[in-house]
C-alpha cells in the first residue's frame, strides 16, 4: 500500500511539473501588439528622440511594431541602421509613420502632421501649453484621439518623470555652458569656472532651489566653485541644503543681500519656475549694469519669459549676446544640446509605459490603473480632459475617470 501511495504521489507530482510549463507557453502569446511610430522632428534645433534603438529591441522583443521616420535619430547621433538592426521597419515616408496606432514625439504635432492623423490615434507629446493656440487643440479634438501630454507625466512617486528628468539634464548643462563663455575663446573674462590652490574659486549665483538650482549648484560644487543659492521658500532651500551639505551658501530672496551678490560674482543662472504662467522677473536692468563686465547669465527660465529683464530668447545657432557688458544665454531648449543623453533620459521613461499600454490591454487599461498617467491624458476620443485647457479656450470639460468608468 506504501508503495502503491508513493507511485501515486510521484505521478501526481510529474503532471504537475508539466502543468506549469505549458502554463507558461500559454502566457508568452501577445494578444495586444502595439504599432508603435516615431515621426522625424521638424521643431526648430529639436534634436531629441522619444525611443534609442535598445528600447525599438525591447518593445519589438514583446511583440510591438515600431516604424520610424528616416533620419528621426540623426539628431541625436543614431543612424536609421541601429534602428533596422533591432527590427524597426525604417520608412522615408511621414505618412506611413502616421499610420501607426500610436505615436510617440517631442516637440507636439504641426497642423499638418495632425491632418495626417486618424481617429482613435494615441499620441504622446509635449504640449507646451504656454505657446498653445485654440486651433490646434481644437484640431486634435476634431480627429478624437487619445493625447498624452509628457510634462504632466507622473511616475510612482508623484514625481513629474519627464520634467524632472530634463530638469536634472538642464541644470548640469548650464555649468558647462557657463565654464565655456568664462572662457577668452568665446569672448569671457579669461576664468577657469571652480578654484585650485592659491587661486580663489569662481562665484556661482543661482536663483532658485528647485531640480535645475539643486543640479546646477551639484555640478558647481563639483567643480570646485563658490555656490550661493537664493529662492523664497525656506522648504525648497533646507531641501536642497540637507541635499548636498553646507558647502552651498542659500539665502531667501532679500534684496540688498541678493542685488550684492549678483553684482559681485561671475556667473548668475536663473532657475525660477512659474506654477501657472510666467516665471517672475527677479533681476533688473539697473542690477545687471552694475555686473562685472564679461560676467555670464543663463536664463534658464526664458521658456517662460525669462527671470531677467535684460533676457531675449536665442537659439543653439546664435545662443548668445551681450547687454551692459554682460554675456546673456537665454537658449530655451538646453536639452536638445546634449540631444543623446536627452533621449536615453526620455526613453527609459516612455519603454516602460508602452509596455504597459500592451501588457494591460490598450491605453485604457494603464490610464485606469496607473493615476500618474491618468493626470497627462488631456484629450480622450475627442473630448477635453484637462480643465486648466478648458478654462483657457472657455471649452468643454469632461471628467477623465468619469469617461473612464463609463468605458468599463
């Protein structure tokens, strides 16, 4: 009987070690292939791209299609050959690309890429809201698409995923762009941006505590030079002091003690964002003519209006003039000049949630289940799901989780 038992058992077992395996071929079948396109950037000196080639290899690896534009990576140094190694189907065609059930871009659509757009579309884009015309919203709403806009992105933590990224990105970058214009090759005052022995440290003044204050002030430090930081929240500078110790001087935003130290110092960088609207102008014109002559400003904010009153908006071409004697860069999209690095920022944050989108059934799916997602969908099948844009264009609103709930 014994025995019998334990024959009977071992069977049991076998058939149970069989059972999971094709269990598992089972699950591997993708029931929801995504087609997936990636449109070539046209945005003037936009250089980004949404997906590098390893993320194309992944999204292909679990069964999606991708087509991408020709030239869509050349901006960023990756050839339509890396793309078409990893399996995406290269087109030298727009339109073909716009075929696709979902795309993914950076700078938002034109008008004539949105003609070229079908109904039930998903996009995910920027929507640079402070530019924003009626006639374009209401061109996508006319095409009842599904539309992500990426700075409203929020990952698990509440965080803004992509903003903080770029922001991280921006804020590093406008130290080597301040070392580089300190130089005498483009017309600085001859410094070497930090300090070594016997030589006392550059003085870096950055307004604003925020991810840009907190990346710049890091680099700067980084790099040997004397950081002071000024913002009007308290939190925001304790934050940023508990960040990166008490090596960095932070101050609130009093005049007399602010208006000294931009005078005195070498490099200012304005990093002040505005909530809703535009940024506030914090430096003066009579401050900036009392700056050492060849000093340097980068306006950080100037996608916003700018946080000087000398500020104008450049470009990569021409990203610099002077005023009072004062190199002022006020280059908007920072990020498109490390383009590369950019990208491979944006990608690991875009993979993943199209991955999602086909592991949880379509957009639908994610949006229901992941709030952070959910807060960038701003127009679904045609209808305005965002009420900051409602107010704006005075159009009508509807409710996302209501339209979601009656979709179920």
């Amino acid at each position: 009987m014994a025995t019998g038992l334990r024959e009977g058992m071992a069977s049991i077992a076998q058939k149970g070690l069989i059972q999971p395996k094709e269990t598992l071929s089972e699950t591997n079948k993708k029931n929801n292939s995504l087609y997936i396109g990636i449109p070539k950037e046209i945005s003037f000196q936009e250089n980004r791209i949404a997906l590098t080639p390893l993320s194309v290899a992944l999204l292909i690896n679990n069964g999606h299609r991708v087509i991408i534009e020709s030239g869509a990576g050349v901006g960023a140094n990756f050839s339509d050959n890396d793309y078409s190694e990893q399996g995406a189907t290269i087109s030298f065609h727009k339109k073909d690309v716009f075929e696709a059930d979902i795309l993914v871009k950076i700078a938002p659509p034109t008008l004539e890429e949105i003609a070229m757009m079908h109904k039930g579309q998903t996009l995910i884009s920027a929507l640079q809201m402070g530019g924003l015309k009626e006639n374009y919203l209401k061109a996508l709403l006319n095409k009842k698409i599904n539309a992500l806009c990426f700075e409203n992105l929020r990952d698990e933590g509440g965080i803004l995923s992509v903003v903080r990224a770029m922001s991280e990105i921006v804020g590093a970058t406008s130290i080597f762009i301040a070392a580089e214009y300190l130089s005498t090759a483009t017309g600085g005052k001859g410094l070497m941006l930090g300090g070594f022995t016997g030589v006392p440290p550059t003085e870096i003044v950055i307004l604003g505590a925020g991810t840009v204050g907190e990346y710049a002030a890091r680099t700067a430090l980084s790099l040997g030079a004397e950081v002071k930081v000024f913002d009007s929240s308290i939190y925001r500078l304790r934050r940023l002091q508990n960040n990166l110790g008490s090596r960095v001087f932070t101050s609130v935003m009093q005049p007399i003690v602010l208006g000294k130290a931009i005078t005195t110092c070498d490099v200012v960088i304005g990093a002040i964002r505005a909530t809703h609207g535009r940024s506030p102008c914090i430096v003066m014109e009579e401050t900036v003519t009392r700056m050492k002559p060849n000093s340097v400003v980068i306006d950080v904010s100037i996608d916003q209006g700018g946080c000087f009153e000398t500020s104008e908006v450049t470009n990569h071409s021409n990203p610099v003039f002077r005023k009072h004697e004062v190199i002022h860069y006020c280059v908007p999209n920072i990020a498109s000049r490390v383009p590369r690095t950019a990208s491979y920022a944006l990608t690991n944050i875009f993979a993943p949630i199209l991955l999602d989108i086909g592991d949880m059934g379509g957009l639908m799916g994610v949006v229901w289940n992941k709030p952070g997602i959910r807060e960038a969908l701003y127009i679904y099948q045609g209808h305005l799901t965002n009420k900051d844009l409602a107010n704006m264009f005075s159009l009508p609103y509807k409710d996302i989780e209501l339209l979601v709930v009656s979709n179920q």
